[in-house]
C-alpha cells in the first residue's frame, strides 16, 4: 500500500490531479481554496467537499501540518514561534509587527524558515552552528505565514503584509519547496500576498541566481553580503571559498538577475566592530553594489553566545553610511528586533 500523500506538499496542479482521480475537476480546486485561502485543516469543515472525497482524503492523504511548540514576546512585540515538523525536528517561525507613532500596527512581517539548520557555516549565524537536518515542503514553509497571520490577527487586529525568507536555513537550496511556497501565498485563491511583499534571501549562489532570472521571478532578492573583499569574506562565509560563488561569479549572476527581472537587488550587510566597518570597507562596497541596480541595508549584528563577534558603534555606523551616500548609494540600517527572545537576524537555533 502507497504512504499517504501529504496534500499540504502539493502544488495546485499536482492537487488537481490526484483530486480528479476520483472526482469533477473543480473539486481539487475547491480543497485548494479550504487548504490555502481559508486555512482550513479540519476535513469535516470542508463542507461542499462531497463526503467521497473527504473519506478518500481521511484514507489516502495526511496534513502534515506544524504543530505549535512554543511561542515568546519580547519587549517590542516581536513574537517567536517554535513548530514541530512531522518529521518530529522543530523550527522557528518570526513575527516582526512596526508601529506608526500612535501605537497602531502599520505593517507584519513575517520571517519564515526554509529549512532546519543550515549548511552554510557562516561564522556569525546561530543557525549555521546545527549543521544542515532537513529541508521543509512547501505546505510546511507557508503554513509558517498562515499561522504567524492567526496570531497577528489575535494579536494586533492586522493582517500579514510581508514575508521574506531571512529564517533559518539557505533558500536557495530548497528550491523548489520556496517556490512552491510562494506559489501557495501569492495565489489570489490562496493566501492572496503580492509577489512583490515577499523578499527571498541568500548568501549569494550564483548559479541559482542566475535560475531565478531565467524564471523572471517577482518577489524581491536580498543578498547577504558582509564584507567586500573577497578575502574578508571567505573568512567567514565558506560559500565565498569556491570560484562559482565567490564575489565576481556573485556581483556577474546578480547583475544578470537585475537585467532579466527590471528589479533592484537589497544587499545585507552586517557590521562587525573592527571587521567590515572601516572607510576603506565602505568605499569597495560602494563600488560593488553600484554595477547593477540595488540597495544596501546595514544590520546591526546581534550577538551570538560563543562567536566572537561584536557589533559596531553608532559614531563608526554613522561614518559608514557617510561613505556610502556620498557615493551615491541608496543605504537604510535594519535595527534589531526580538532580541531579548534571541529572535533577531542570525539568532535563530533550536537548543535542544
């Protein structure tokens, strides 16, 4: 006998077709919108599903939705969720609410992971410290939004406006789980969030830039940059060690990424205090970042227990973003977020 078949993995068209096995075609359709639009996970709720299908569903199909493990708040609303998997391995799943001067929530960003652990190795990443366990389905990395969105509603009255891919894990390499994602919430019969709300981030593989390009994708590219120089960072992020992804094979796939799509790539660049702040820093990145649309968002380095790293002062960040304005570069600083609940950029681990 076949396992069952997680539907919640399924793209639409691959849903449609096991749907129409047994039934109309408009039935697979019809569970699509219960699964993705309604967030519907409770077959008997399904109402106009007839009860052939949802007696086929209970028989040869699972859920295999997250389950809650563990959620904190900190201080600035930030809230951080822990799932389980089906696997039994577990994830973390942000909430990043801003607020106008009233108080009122003006924007919900979500901060989704698409894989547990990281093979990366970067050596300011909690993350990376796992090592690389499993990469998620697609149902299981939107299923982070639509149960990140639940709670921003409970929460603060406000639906989820952004979702970008900065969580836990190396996009890029689960590929085809982040793009089937993004299919399942930019659907307008699904979770119905415009392409250009969600932002993809990546250490930079080039030649899976290159693929995104030839695919004229329309969420935004953020790329973790960090240092300019090739020596520099190859000392801390091993994906730059290899010729097919260090800085020139990098800035030649972005520069084709930005003439394919006509959109501008955000390069994230985090400040380590006597690492990567110098003028002499500013200058050469200034010098990259220009050969092709973009922007660069500074980060303000968020501590990792046991990595060393220490993050910039306001007077050296200041100098930094001199540097690049003065060259003509659009930059904006990133402060941190959930820090006190270890859920701010590169905090994400699960200790257990």
């Amino acid at each position: 006998m076949d396992a069952p078949i997680d539907i919640l993995s399924l793209d639409r068209d691959s849903l449609k077709e096991w749907v129409s096995r047994t039934e109309s075609g408009f039935r697979g359709d019809q569970l699509w919108r219960w699964l993705w639009k309604h967030g519907e996970r409770d077959l008997e709720a399904m109402t106009n599903l007839p009860a052939s299908l949802r007696d086929r569903l209970t028989n040869e199909a699972t859920i295999n939705r997250l389950t809650p493990a563990g959620q904190q708040t900190a201080s600035d609303g930030t809230i951080k969720f822990l799932f389980a998997l089906a696997s039994g391995r577990h994830v973390e799943t942000v909430l990043i609410p801003d607020f106008d001067d009233a108080g009122q929530p003006t924007r919900m960003t979500v901060c989704v992971s698409s894989q547990v652990g990281c093979a990366m190795g970067c050596s300011f990443c909690a993350t990376g410290l796992m090592g690389f366990q499993q990469n998620l389905t697609s149902g299981e990395i939107a299923e982070q939004v639509l149960l990140a969105n639940a709670a921003a509603e409970a929460t603060y009255a406000s639906r989820v406006s952004n979702v970008v891919f900065m969580g836990m894990g190396e996009p890029l390499l689960n590929l085809e789980g982040v793009l089937g994602a993004v299919d399942k919430l930019t659907a307008e019969d699904g979770f119905g969030l415009g392409a250009r709300r969600i932002t993809v981030s990546t250490v930079g593989l080039a030649t899976r830039i290159r693929e995104l390009a030839d695919l004229e994708v329309r969420f935004g590219l953020a790329v973790s940059l960090h240092a300019p120089f090739n020596s520099k960072r190859s000392s801390i992020m091993p994906v730059n060690r290899k010729a097919k992804t260090d800085l020139d094979s990098l800035m030649a796939s972005i520069a084709y990424f930005t003439e394919k799509t006509g959109r501008r790539i955000t390069y994230e660049y985090c400040m380590f205090s006597g690492f990567n702040d110098t003028v002499e820093d500013a200058r050469e990145l200034a010098k990259l970042v220009r050969r092709a649309p973009s922007k660069v968002n500074l980060i303000m380095y968020n501590p990792v227990e046991g990595l060393g790293f220490h993050r910039s002062d306001e007077a050296t960040l200041d100098r930094f973003i001199m540097e690049l304005v003065n060259a003509d570069v659009t930059v904006t600083v990133r402060r941190s977020r959930g820090q006190d609940i270890d859920a701010a950029c590169g905090q994400l681990a699960i200790n257990q």
